[in-house]
C-alpha cells in the first residue's frame, strides 16, 4: 500500500482530524473531546502531515518544530478503521526525516495504558527516557520517550560544517 502524506493548514481538514481524535482512543479515555481536540491543531510552530485514503482523511500527525524540544511528535491519529495498514509507521518516519532536518531528537509522548503504540514506537527505536505521572489525568502516566541520531554538539557541528562549504 502505497501512503500519500501531505501539510494541510485546511481549516475543514483540521475539523476532521479533531473528530476522529475525539471519537478514538487514547482520546476517549484522556477525556478529551472535540473542543480540546480542535484546540490541539492549533498553534504556532505547529506542522500537520495527513494522509488520505479513497479521498477520506486516514491519518495526520502534528509536530512541533521549535522551542526546547523540536521536534515534538504532538500527536499521531490513525481513523480506527484504518489502523493495521502501516498508517501509523509512516507518518512516523516521514516525521522522522522531517525532524531530523533540523534537530537530533525526536521526541513523543504515550498513555500508559496506550500499550499497542508503545509497542510500535519501541520497534521503531523510540526510549523511554522520563515518567509524568498523574499529567493529563489522574491515574494515568504520560512516558516520554526519544529517538536520537546524535548529540546536540554533533549536529550543530555537522550543519555548521555543511554551511561553510
């Protein structure tokens, strides 16, 4: 199956993807609905990258391209009857690509109980690097997690290096 992912700033596209975020998991469970979702497109730095499939929005990812953690994977929502298809993998790695650009580290953020995307962001050679408990509800755990090419000192060198010559 071959996946088409495009940037959309498309006002009616960002409805939909706050619809199926509201209307799936791990959104059902974190209490999140349509509002907070169509909050979460919003924003300044932000990058969506969505993904149609028969002209019906799949997929979308949302990145966060500055601040102390660039290259902050906000959120990825594959539409539940989608999911299984390789969606989710590939708008990864087209982040990946993407943030590697710019920046080493690639950072996200998973529910705990969120246990089959924690699966699939370990595969794809993301850590666990840190733990916020009780961060958007009570009981549940946000665990940060990072995939790195190098340090921070390395990449800046390296580009440093690219632009001299």
């Amino acid at each position: 199956m071959s996946i088409s992912i495009t940037q959309t700033t498309d006002e009616e596209i960002l409805k939909s993807c706050a619809t199926i975020m509201c209307e799936s998991e791990p959104w059902i469970t974190l209490q999140r609905n349509y509002s907070d979702c169509l909050e979460s497109v919003h924003g300044n730095y932000k990058e969506i990258y969505m993904t149609k499939d028969n002209n019906k929005l799949s997929g979308f990812i949302i990145l966060q391209m500055a601040g102390t953690f660039k290259g902050y994977i906000q959120t990825i929502c594959v539409a539940p009857e989608a999911r299984g298809k390789g969606i989710g993998t590939a708008l990864i790695q087209f982040a990946e690509q993407r943030i590697f650009s710019i920046s080493p580290n690639a950072f996200m953020c998973v529910s705990s109980f969120n246990h089959e995307a924690a699966k699939l962001y370990q595969q794809l050679g993301y850590e666990k690097i840190g733990e916020l408990k009780d961060f958007i509800l009570e009981g549940y755990s946000e665990i940060l997690l990072r995939k790195s090419i190098g340090t921070l000192s390395e990449f800046k060198y390296a580009h440093y290096q690219k632009e001299k010559t």
